[in-house]
C-alpha cells in the first residue's frame, strides 16, 4: 500500500519588495520579474514596494505594485535607476520590533530584499527575528551590487550593466586621448571601487588592439606602487606620446607606500606625473554615471535580472526563510554562455566579499589577463561593438503613489491553504 502523503501548508498573506544601495539600469527588471512572478501565485494577496528601503517598511510608507497601471508596469523592464526609491540604512538592533509589527499589521509573510551585503545582513536578521518570535515570514535576499561585491555567487546582477558602461566611457575617452595625442598628455579615470576592483578591470573590455586605450589598469588587490608606476606610464608615453590610466578608488599602496585616503587617488597621482616627470596630466572620476543608463544595459544583465526576480518570489512561496538568490554559470568552454539560479544562506551571503583573485590580474599588476576578459565578455553581452546605437526613446515610467492602508481585522483570513 502506498504511504499518502499530507500537501505541504502554505502561508497565504502578502508580499513586500525592497531594495537597499546604488540601482542599476536593470533594478527594474528585477521589479518586473518579482510582481509579475507574485500574480501567479495565489499564496500572495497583494504586492507592496518599500518606498526608501527599509526605512519605508518602519514607517509604514509602502506603495501598491499590484494596483499599477498594467503599461506603467510593462514599461519597467526598459526603465533607467529604479522606481522605488532606495538608501544605504540598515536596521539596529530595536528596529527589528518595528519592522516586524509593521509586517503584521500588513500581512505581510512575504520578503524580498535586494542590495549589498548590508542589504542581506538586514534581510538575514529580520528572517531570524521574525521566526524567533514565531511570525511566519520567509526572507530572500537577491544580491544587486554594481561593483560585485558579494560573494558566493558567479556575479551579482547590475554588475553586467554597470561593467559595459565603464567599458564604454573608457573607449570614449580613450579614442579622444588619441585624436588629441600630445595635448591631452596623461588621462587618469578614477573608477568606484572600495576593496575590490570589479569595475575598473571591465574597462579592458575597451581595448581592441595592442596601443588602444586603456593602456594601464589598478586595482585594489593589486595595489600601486609610485616608483613602478612612474615607470609603467613613462614606457607608455615615450611609445605613443599619449596615456590612458585606470584606477579603482580604493586602491591602496604597495610594499608600505603610502596613498591617499581620501578619494582623491586621480589628483594625487596627476600631481605625481607632473613633479617626477614632468607630464601634463588630468583626471576624472567617474561615479554615478555609469550605471543607470539603459543605453549600456546588458542584454545578459537584464535577463539574469528577470529571473533572480522570479526565482526570488518562488523560494518564498515555497517556505524557504533566509536565503539569498546565487547565479552560476555553466563551464563548458565549447558552448555559448549560460547560467542558472541557486541558493545560498543569508548568513553566508551577509558576511561575504568577492574581490578579484590573482588569476584575473597580470604579474606585473597594472591590467588584466585573458581570464578575466573572458570571465567578463559575456556578462556585459559580448564585445563591445565599433559603434552604438542612440539612446533608445523609452517611455518615461513613473509608480503611481498607490498607498497602502492596514487591512482590517475583519478581512483577516485563514494564512494557511491547504
């Protein structure tokens, strides 16, 4: 005889989506993924978007994503930054009993958070807080960091994006280093990048030939020493007459060499040059620009976007609590570039940081190797073409401010389906 086997409870109440840091041009999507992933699922009975992250959930401040205009949401998946708005906060210690009254008070069992490491920390603690207090609530964390920081994961969604737009800013100012030749001397482009240097290593992706910009490459897990420095910029300029210089922000000193702290690490060594060898230099910094803008979007970006969204949506439904979304890819050399989607702790995710290993750096630490570029090519959607096409003209997409009241006591249903 059979054992039969008693259907799984699920909770039934509603579900509230977040996000915490810098968006990128394919934030949207992930949104996109995630409400439209919801509508099929009977467990969730309305859809709800923090506005200002987390400290939209403490105050209550939530906007109905189901409730949009069904073009308004259509039109995401195309739509620059990001329709919720966001911070860098994350919850101390007595704000957990906030945001989980806040939780009940909604009906809310469902959690989805995207962001950093300090976004999967805060969705770790509110998994483990809520379920200490005996509150179902189920808790995905969906790692977007433009400068692919969190560990665990091949590559966090937006880095794609963000990678191609340095890529291309890198290419632009490359080829006007060289029409300018002599007068433009020694460029520096300063690249967002704390302990890790994901970001700026991309911008190899620009070259096309062996004297094309960019000539040098820093990182953080390299670090710069000044006399080498000083050496490998002089190689370059005696042989071309002009120099296109890359480096991470948080790059740090090699061999106890002291650099600056401060963020200023482009105008401190655009002085270098010109004390120690006489060379006029400039520098820009390159910061928000580069990722939100859906003319750099990565195509492969954008639909690992959709389906960490969707994939975030059937993990809660299905009762999986503190965990965050993983992509991998498959290895095969002789096939084209794919991925799948897997799962990992939140604690894990939380407490990770991925820094670019030995292998993607060349031994003389000033650019990438083969590697990296092909760790990298397929993320950004491929090489970079000779030209691009003109910004797409989209549809402006603004949320309706929807608000969200406490549903009544009344209206309250049994959270189980059986």
């Amino acid at each position: 005889m059979l054992q039969q086997i008693k259907p799984t409870l699920k909770v039934r109440g509603n579900l509230v989506v977040g996000q915490s840091g810098n968006p990128s041009a394919v934030f949207n999507t992930c949104l996109y993924g995630i409400i439209q992933e919801a509508k099929q699922h009977p467990e969730i009975q309305n859809i709800y978007g923090m506005a200002d992250g987390v400290e939209g959930l403490l105050k209550g401040d939530l906007i109905d994503l189901g409730r949009q205009n069904p073009t308004i949401l259509e039109n995401l998946k195309n739509a620059p930054s990001a329709v919720l708005s966001s911070n860098h906060d994350t919850l101390v210690d007595e704000d957990y009993d906030r945001a989980l009254e806040i939780c009940k008070q909604y009906k809310i069992r469902f959690v989805i958070y995207m962001g950093d490491k300090g976004a999967m920390s805060t969705a770790d603690r509110l998994a483990k807080f809520a379920e200490t207090e005996g509150y179902p609530l189920y808790c995905i964390g969906v790692p977007h960091s433009v400068e692919n920081t969190l560990g665990f994961t091949d590559h966090c969604f937006g880095y794609g994006t963000a990678a191609r737009a340095n890529a291309i800013v890198a290419r632009n100012v490359g080829r006007d280093v060289e029409a300018m030749g002599v007068t433009a001397g020694v460029k520096i482009i300063e690249i967002p990048g704390g302990n890790s240097g994901w970001l700026a290593a991309a911008t190899a992706l620009a070259k096309d030939a062996d004297d094309s910009s960019p000539h040098l490459i820093y990182l953080p897990e390299s670090g710069l020493d000044p006399a080498q420095f000083l050496a490998d910029v002089e190689a370059v300029y005696r042989r071309l007459g002009y120099c296109l210089i890359v480096v991470s922000e948080g790059i740090q000193g090699k061999d106890k060499c002291t650099l600056p702290s401060d963020g200023c690490i482009g105008e401190y060594l655009c002085a270098l040059l010109a004390e120690r060898l006489q060379l006029k230099a400039s520098w820009d910094k390159l910061e928000d620009l580069s990722r939100f803008g859906m003319q750099s979007a990565s195509v492969v970006d954008s639909g690992e976007a959709l389906m960490a969204g969707q994939a975030a949506v059937r993990r809660a439904v299905d009762g999986m609590n503190g965990f965050m979304i993983t992509i991998a890819r498959h290895l095969d050399p002789n096939k084209p570039y794919s991925s799948l989607i897997g799962m990992v702790r939140l604690r894990l995710g939380a407490k990770s940081e991925k820094v670019v290993p030995e292998v993607f750096i060349n031994e003389a630490g000033n650019f990438v190797t083969e590697a990296f570029e092909k760790y990298v090519t397929p993320l950004i959607g491929g090489r970079l073409p000779a030209t691009l096409e003109p910004d797409p003209n989209g549809e402006e997409v603004r949320l309706e401010p929807i608000s969200v009241s406490p549903p009544n006591d009344e209206s309250e249903k049994d959270i189980f389906l059986s």
